[in-house]
C-alpha cells in the first residue's frame, strides 16, 4: 500500500492537498481528505477513517510506503503499526521508491485536473472523485490484465463481433469517455 498526497492550484490561486491510499495489488485508489492546510493531526485522523472504512481488510496490509513530508508524523506512522503494518518512508529524491502512487497523481493531472479550472474545495472535490470511480471503475492497467480494479473477480469481458452495439458515458462533461457493450 502507498499513500500520498498531491497539490491543485484553483483559478483563484488557492492550493488544496489531496491524500489518497493506494493498493499496490489491486491498484484501488481511495481518496481520503482534501485540505488547504494539510497537518499531522488532519492526516492522522484521515488515516484512522481510512482503517474503519477498510474494517477486516486492514489485516492484509503489511507495508505502507509514503514520502517524506512534514505532514507524516510519528502519529501517523502509529496508526498503522498499531495493526502491524510495517511504515516504510521514501528516502530523500527517490521518487521511483512510490511509483505506483507517483503514476496515479501523474494520471490524474494529465486525464483530469489538467484539463479543467478548479474554481474551489467543491469543485476539486468533484473532480477528484469522479477521477478516482472512473480509475477504479473502468480504466484498464497492463497490470491487472486490461482489468480495472474493481472487476477484477469479474469474468472475462466478451470480444466484440461485427455488428455490437457500444455505449458510451462520459464523465467530467465529456473529459473521460467510457465505454461497454450492450446487452
């Protein structure tokens, strides 16, 4: 598991912080708090939340990787080797050490918040999310076989044929387009 936190800069020159977890098996993204000013106490609870919220499935953890930013206190740390999760920090300009968390902000500002003027906390928050269901939802990863992370146990998808009907929804107003065969 990975954890991180990336900065969007609104229309009106305000910077917000989004903290995220990440699953390096299943590559599930879970957005856990978005703040202006991003401290120990804030991202300590947000942790917490995260746990409750995973309930059983927090045994599974074994590792958390996360940067080295003031933000991540010894508190923190604490929450997680309360269960017995090893909490790994990158050592100093090692980026590559998180690089799955590194390559989810990465696409998340080239897909999403790049292409759109975040106007407040609301808006980013929108924004975020939709990023995040549609990643987990319906992106595909070479990773996990062209699957998206929550269809993993799904079967096989059919292979279209000549003369499948296609729908298409799109997302963000028309940013990100998904598509599925029709029944």
């Amino acid at each position: 598991m990975a954890t991180g936190i990336f900065h969007i800069d609104t229309v009106f020159l305000r910077r917000w912080s989004v903290l995220f977890f990440i699953d390096h098996g299943t590559r599930h993204v879970h957005i856990a708090g978005i703040t202006r000013h991003p401290t120990g106490p804030w991202i300590t609870q947000q942790a917490r939340n995260y746990l409750v919220d995973l309930g059983d499935r927090a045994e599974s953890i074994s590792l958390l990787i996360r940067d080295r930013g003031t933000y991540f206190t010894d508190s923190f740390d604490a929450v997680f080797q309360a269960i017995g999760v090893h909490v790994m920090p990158t050592p100093p300009q090692v980026p590559r050490m998180n690089a799955i968390a590194e390559r989810w902000i990465a696409s998340c500002r080239r897909e999403a918040t790049d292409r759109v003027l975040i106007t407040g906390e609301r808006h980013l928050r929108l924004v975020v999310g939709e990023y995040a269901e549609h990643y987990n939802r319906h992106r595909s990863h070479r990773f996990l076989g062209q699957r998206a992370p929550d269809r993993l146990t799904a079967p096989e998808p059919p292979i279209a044929k000549d003369h499948t009907r296609i729908s298409r929804h799109d997302r963000l107003g028309g940013l990100i387009h998904e598509h599925s065969q029709v029944a």
